[in-house]
C-alpha cells in the first residue's frame, strides 16, 4: 500500500503545480480593470496580452516535451516552474502596455511544460486502469487556481494593489519548487518505496520497448494530427472561456471587482468536478471490463456533448448564465483529462512527452487564433453572441476529428 499512497501523493503534488499556473494565468484578467487605470488596454490589446502568452506556451508546450523527455521529469519541472514563478513575478514591474507583453510571453514560455511533465509523470507511476482517474486528479488543479483567484486577487487588489498580486503569485511557485525536490523521484530511485514495492509498480506499469522516436518523426503517425487538431479546436473554446469570462462579466454583465471574486469562481470549481467526473467515469468502465477505446471515446464523446448549452449564455439572465458557464467549464475539463492521457494510452513512455507537447502546442495555437479572432470581432461591433455560438461547436467538431483519426485507442505495438 505505500507504493500505491506514493503515486497519489505524487498526484496530488503535480496537482499543486497545476493549480498555481492557472492562478497565474488568471491575474490578469481578473485584476485587468485595475492594470487599466494605469495603462490604457483595449479588447486587441488584451487579446494580443493573450497572444503573447499562448504563442510562448505553445512553443515550449511542443519543445518542452522533448525537455522533459531529455531531462526527466524531476529535474524538468523543476526548470520550467521557477521560469514562470519568476515571469510572473515580473509583471509587477511593468509600467507598460510592451513590458506587460513581455511578462507575458516569458510566463507562457515556463508554464508551457506544464502539463507535458505531468502527461510523462503518469505513464511513469500509473497503470493504465489509473490513468484517467490520475490526470483528473492533476487537471482539477486547473480549477482549484482558477475558483482561488478571483476572491484573493480582489482582496488584494482591495488591500494592496494590482502589482502585489504577481509579486505573491511568483512567490506561490517559488514556495513549491521546495515541496517538488523533497516529493519527486522516478519510481526506480524514489526514497520511500522499498526494492519489493518497486518491483510490484514495474510489473503494473505497461511493458514497453524503450526504443527512441525522432521528433520529427512523430508527424507520420495520423493519431498525432488527430489530436493536435481536436486539441487546437476544443482549447481555442477553453482559453476564451479563461481569459475572457472575467471580462464579459465586466464589460456585458456590469460586474465591479467584488462581485467577479464573488461569482466568477462558480464555473471554475464546476470546472474541477469536471476534471475528477471525467477521469473517474473513463477509469470505471476500464475497471468493469470494457475496452480501452470505448472507455476513452465515450467520455469524450459525452462530454463535447454539452458544450453547444453555451450558446444560450447571451440570451440568459445572469443566475442562468453562470450556471451555463458551469456545464460548459465542468464539460471541457472532462475532455481536457481525457485527451491529455491518450498519448500515455497510445505511445511508448519515451515518447510521451514529446507527443503530449505537440498536442499542446497545437491547443495554445488554437488560443491564439481565436484570441486574436474575438478580439477583433469585440472591437468591430460584432458582439459576444457570435463568439459564443462559435465557441459552442468546437469540442463537437473535436470530438470528430478523434474518431476519424483515432480509430482505436491502444498501446502502439513498436514506434520505429
């Protein structure tokens, strides 16, 4: 049982990690209204903020898996997390709109190896039948830093300023990156598991040949394009849902800072319930016998079904509308644990981190396409009503993709 205490603990660890990223994610949107009192920022600008941070993220999310698979995943995460801690920090000293861009860039390059480090930390310590419920784990850290935010952010916002929130956020990252040295090892060298209880998770853990895959070579295999492609579509949906809610609520609902901290928490815990219900069900159907493919495919399946709902949102007063946004985040993080599992499920462990970053460089892209998109229609009278009705049929089109290119979700035989 301490193996098995050992993994969830690790879990829980990476998690944290998780959670502190998209607290860091969403200082921005949630103190915008403060950072425009003193530098003037319109709907482009804002997206091009957004821009600047997902086009980094993308790049490191596709170059930092090959990171992590170089340099394993203890001494990886450990780099790319005190890289963003200290770019997020440095956006308490910005004094313009070009300085807020390069923050923003710099943290997007660190936190792009994220979720690349966590993808390779499962295929390390999980069993295939804990796999799904594991990212869940992991993935309601996105909500965790994200329901956390808009309250603290608006108590220091109310008690301090704008600059201390990315000045305690950095300090956050810096704080765990002690937690991570002491908690982390690769099951082989872990200090607190015997020689017996590491040879019980070697013989759990899928048997792989540890032959070596180019990067390059990736691009031959059809289920790579199938899930870059979903992952550009169904991200492009959750970074406006991330970055932009707090300011729908400002800008179209008339929220002030107190009442976003208030609410705007809602769909992100909805969010976490997602995570953890999505990664649960797909494990349960493992563990009652049916097949890796079906388990998989039909919780994505229902899980891109409800995410048209959104399209209701403009039409809703706002009680329904929160509850909108609430289907619609619990929906995505459902599919977000499940599509970042596929590569453990698919591809040789050495392989891992590297396909796990070219399906998130391909989400951060589709970010940054759409982004740049609502900013444009925003600032042209377009109105929020088109952007929704969009943002509805992704996760759907998503999900057909996968089926059309992701014929059955199984282990690769040989990657040659």
């Amino acid at each position: 049982m301490s193996g098995r205490r050992v993994r969830w603990g690790i879990a829980v660890l990476i998690g944290a990690a998780i959670a502190i990223s998209y607290f860091d994610r969403q200082t921005l949107p949630v103190a915008i209204k403060a950072i425009q009192s003193e530098i003037p920022i319109s709907n482009t600008q804002f997206s091009q903020l957004q821009a600047a941070f997902l086009t980094a993220y993308a790049l490191m999310y596709a170059g930092g898996g090959k990171l992590i698979d170089v340099l394993g995943t203890r001494k990886g995460y450990l780099a790319i997390m005190l890289w963003w801690s200290v770019a997020c920090a440095s956006h308490g000293l910005a004094a313009t709109f070009g300085m807020l861009a390069v923050s923003r860039f710099l943290l997007g390059m660190g936190e792009g190896g994220a979720f690349t480090a966590a993808t390779k930390a499962v295929a390390e310590w999980f069993p295939v039948g804990e796999r799904s419920t594991a990212m869940g784990m992991i993935n309601a850290g996105t909500s965790v830093g994200a329901v956390v935010a808009p309250p603290l952010i608006a108590i220091v916002l109310a008690t301090l300023n704008w600059r201390w929130v990315f000045f305690l956020s950095g300090a956050a990252g810096l704080l765990w990156t002690v937690w991570w040295m002491r908690g982390y090892y690769a099951p082989a060298a872990h200090p607190r598991l015997s020689e017996r209880e590491r040879g019980e998770i070697a013989e759990v853990l899928r048997p792989q040949a540890e032959q070596s895959v180019s990067w390059i070579g990736l691009f031959r295999y059809p289920q790579v394009w199938g899930l870059v492609f979903a992952k550009f579509l169904s991200d492009a949906a959750w970074y406006f849902y991330l970055f932009w809610l707090p300011k729908y609520l400002y800008d179209v609902r008339n929220f002030d800072t107190k009442q976003v901290g208030t609410f705007a928490w809602i769909p992100y815990a909805a969010a976490g319930i997602g995570s953890l219900a999505g990664g649960w069900f797909s494990s349960r159907l493992i563990r009652r016998g049916r097949s890796l493919d079906f388990s998989r495919k039909l919780a994505l399946g229902l899980s891109a079904a409800v995410m048209p709902l959104i399209f209701f949102v403009t039409r809703a007063p706002v009680q329904i509308a929160i509850v909108l946004f609430s289907i619609a985040f619990a929906g995505q993080q459902s599919w977000s644990t499940l599509v970042m599992i596929l590569p453990a499920d698919i591809f040789p462990r050495r392989a891992v981190g590297s396909v796990a970053g070219l399906v998130g460089f391909g989400g951060a892209m589709g970010g940054v396409v759409f982004g740049l998109v609502v900013g444009y229609l925003l600032d042209h009278g377009f109105g929020y009503g088109l952007v929704f009705g969009l943002v509805g049929t992704f996760h759907v089109l998503a999900f057909c993709v996968i089926l059309l290119t992701v014929r059955t979700v199984r282990p690769m035989e040989a990657m040659t």
